[in-house]
C-alpha cells in the first residue's frame, strides 16, 4: 500500500513544474510583448524604410526629420571633395512631414514584433519646390578644382621609354551636365549626391598606363638596337630614338618598318654621303685651284640606290637583331657600280691623291699616285666642232681594262667606227676610254682635237696608253676639264 501512494505523489509533483513553466513562460512572453508594444507605441517599427530611408525604431519626429529637407545640399565630387550648400539658399521646401505622419498612422504597432522578421518599404511622391535658377548659381560658385585630367603617355628619356601614368582630374568641363545631374536629383528629393564619370561633366583620360606596357616595352627593345652602315671613312649608326622613328608599334607590342620613315632615313643618308653627280674642287697642275663641273658622261662618285637600302633597312628592322657593320646598296646598270675609289673617300673628298688628270685644253695628262707625278703624255679628245663628239668635262673613273679592244660605235652625227687598239681603258659606261691611237703616229695635243678630234675618246701614244693600263687601278678617278669654256 505504501508504493502506490509514492507513486501517485510523483505524478502530481510533474504537473506542477510543467504548468508552473507554462505559466513562466506565459508571463515573460506577455511582459515582453507589453515593453515592446510600449517601445513600439509611438515608433516606427524595426526594419523599417520610407523612400529608402532608414527609420526603423525612429519616434515620429525623428523619422521626419530624417526624410525632411536637409540644411545642406552635400555635392560629392569625382575626387572626392564634398560641395555643401545651403538648402536655404534656394528656397527648397517639400511635403515630406504630412506624408511621414500619414504612414505613421498606418503602422501595426499591436503587432510590432511583425517588424522583427521582415522587412517593410513605405513609399510616397517627393513633391520638393526649389528656385532652380539659385541652385544654378551656386554650384556654378562652388569650388570644384582646376586640375585637367591627362591621358597616359609613352615619353623619352636618356635611359629609353617610359610610361607616364594617367591624371584624373577634378575640373569640371561641362557644367551644364553638372547642374542637370544634380538638379535631377534634387527634384527626387536626393541631397547627397555623388558625381561620377557618368554624369559626363567631367573629361576624363581615354588612355589608361596599363593599355602602354607591352608598345613601350616593344619601343625599349627597338631602343636598345643598332644598325651601323660603314661609309668606309666613317660609320652612321642607327640606333636610340631614331632608329623607333623607323618603325610603326602597335599597342599589343606588335610592329613593323615604316616604309616612308626608313626612305626618309635612306635619303637623310644619301644627301649625306653620296657624292655621285656633283662639282668638285680640283688642284689642277696648270691652272690651281678650280671647279670640276659634272657632266652627263662623268659617273664618277658614291650613289646610294634608295629602294634597295631602303627595303634592306626594313628587313633588319624587322628582323629586330644589331647589325655591326653594313654597307648601303650602289646604284648598279650593266655590271657598273656607282661608287669611287674607297681609299680616296674623306668628309670633304672622294678623289684624293691618286688620280689620272687630263687638261682637255692644254690636251695633256699627268698619272699621280700618292701625290707624286708618276706619268705624263700629250693626248687627243674629241672634236669640239661636234657637240656629238666633244669630250665633256668632269670626275670619270676607271670602270675596267682590256687588251686588244675592238671600237665600234656611232653617233648623233650619223659617223660610224669599227678599229682595233691595244690598250683598252674604259672611263664612261657610254663607251667613252682612253686608249692607244696608233695611227696617229707622234701627233698628239696641240689643236688637233679641234678639227681632227677622237668620237670623244682620248686618244694616246701606245706607250702611255701601256702605261696607264699597267699602273691604274680600276675605280681611280679620271679628271677631266677645261680651262675655258669649248
């Protein structure tokens, strides 16, 4: 009998705690709900926005001050700085505080903890009066900054390229796109606001450092080459700035040889160097110093051929390798190179001291070599009765030699030769030479080129023309001239 009577107290003893925390429970639930419906009685609830305005828990007086004209219009410029203005000075005014007071009446504070699961939007029309042509003023008053925005740049020092990186600047260069973006903004109501690039009253770089990298470490690369062209007394190395001059580089570190830039090279070169069809000064034996005309016959001197140079230029370019040591292209037509004697080429002369002179006057030459008179003859040129068969002055050269050397040839005179000679020594690539005259026995110089004259050739005695042919070597210069006019 005693064990069921302790088994009954036991139950009884379990009723009492689970309805005694029923109870607990109940009471604290009910005394939260009462704090919060109290807090929430005159509130907005939590998670709450009125046209995006946070005023969650805000009594009624702080939610509409918190969605009431601002004393300032707050203008947050591209760099960052912030423009206040006086919302009072232009006369800004709205209706926010009715509208406010018209959602807080619709608010559900019996069941305020509704607020702390989700999230509630209010939302009404911003109905705000300003004077727009006062806002106009004053922002077109405010300081904004003078700095100019600049676009990234490749630019050149002693050490090769660099990159200068872009500026963005602060000045405002349109401001009737700045009062239009914020004057839009106003008119929703919107006090702070935030200018971009997207309000486009500002000019921003459309060139960024990092679009640069790979077309200047293209150019450094192209810097740092070299291409020496060898004028045998001098070399032109092509390197540093000008040489990038010569090449077109695009922006993904690609590039290729300017055709136009290299020509303009090539003839930088030429005007330069080449001496080919020029008057030259002369130490005549006679007469001292004179002026060596040029001539249509006289092809003596350096002519570099543009278009070869210049596509050869292009492909070292391209190739992108140093070159120690190259030689521009010559003029070339029918075998004959355009150049001189390369041990005579100075700065300021390509004749130097070894040289066959002919006085076309005094109808004598004189062989130096080294500056010594080495050889001396009397000779006959052409006939100056004829303009077809008159010898024209000017800087031949040894072109080539031979031995029993067949002459054929005509002219504009209608006159024909067929004749052999000995002694060949080629000075024109038109036929024009120097050779034994047999024929003529002892007779030569004088006045006898001035009615008995060669076709334009010179005329000599066997031995001097043996003697040329055996002591000349090809490319010596040949001078040519007269005292007076023939």
């Amino acid at each position: 009998m005693a064990l069921k009577i302790k088994k009954k107290s036991l139950h009884s003893d379990l009723r009492i705690i689970v309805f005694t925390a029923l109870g607990v429970t109940v009471l604290t639930l009910m005394t939260a709900y009462l704090i919060g419906r109290a807090f929430y009685s005159n509130r907005f609830l939590a998670n709450t926005k009125i046209n995006g305005i946070d005023v969650s828990s805000m009594t009624l007086e702080d939610a509409q001050s918190a969605a009431a004209v601002p004393e300032y219009l707050t203008v947050t410029a591209i760099d960052g700085k912030k423009i206040k203005i006086k919302t009072a000075d232009f006369d800004v005014s709205g209706n926010s505080q009715n509208e406010v007071n018209s959602i807080f009446e619709k608010v559900p504070h019996v069941i305020w903890f509704s607020g702390l699961t989700k999230q509630t939007e209010y939302s009404f029309d911003q109905h705000i009066s300003y004077d727009d042509k006062k806002l106009a003023s004053a922002l077109k008053s405010a300081e904004w900054g003078d700095k100019k925005s600049e676009n990234a740049q490749i630019k050149l020092n002693d050490n090769g390229y660099y990159i200068s990186e872009e500026v963005n600047g602060n000045a405002v260069t349109d401001m009737n796109k700045l009062i239009a973006a914020v004057d839009g903004q106003v008119a929703q109501g919107n006090f702070n606001i935030v200018l971009d690039e997207k309000t486009g009253c500002y000019t921003l770089p459309t060139v960024k450092a990092e679009e640069l990298r790979k077309k200047c470490k293209c150019l450094n690369e192209i810097f740092g080459l070299s291409i020496t062209y060898d004028f045998t007394y001098t070399t032109e190395t092509l390197t540093g700035e000008r040489i990038t001059e010569l090449v077109s580089v695009n922006d993904d570190g690609s590039y290729s040889a300017d055709g136009d830039k290299c020509m303009e090279y090539v003839e930088y070169l030429a005007d330069k160097y080449d001496t080919y069809n020029t008057e030259r000064k002369f130490h005549a034996t006679l007469q001292g110093d004179i002026i060596v005309p040029p001539s249509d016959d006289a092809k003596y001197g350096w002519w570099i051929d543009k278009e070869k140079t210049c596509a050869e230029l292009e492909r070292m370019l391209e190739k992108g390798r140093n070159v120690e040591k190259t030689e521009p292209y010559y003029y070339e037509t029918w075998g004959y190179t355009f150049t001189g004697m390369k041990s005579a080429r100075t700065e300021n002369d390509d004749i130097g001291n070894t040289y066959v002179e002919i006085d076309l006057t005094a109808q004598h030459l004189w062989y130096y070599e080294d500056g010594t008179l080495k050889f001396q003859c009397d000779i006959v040129s052409g006939q100056t009765t004829s303009a077809a068969r008159t010898t024209l002055p000017g800087v031949y050269k040894v072109w080539y030699k031979s031995t029993n050397y067949r002459l054929q040839g005509w002219n504009e005179d209608g006159d024909t030769w067929d004749s052999d000679c000995n002694y060949w020594i080629r000075v024109a690539i038109v036929g024009i030479g120097l050779h034994d005259t047999v024929w003529r026995g002892n007779s030569f110089g004088g006045n006898i080129y001035k009615y008995n004259g060669s076709h334009g050739c010179i005329n000599m005695p066997l031995a001097g023309a043996k003697y040329i042919y055996d002591n000349v070597e090809t490319d010596t210069p040949v001078v040519m001239y007269y005292q007076s006019a023939y």
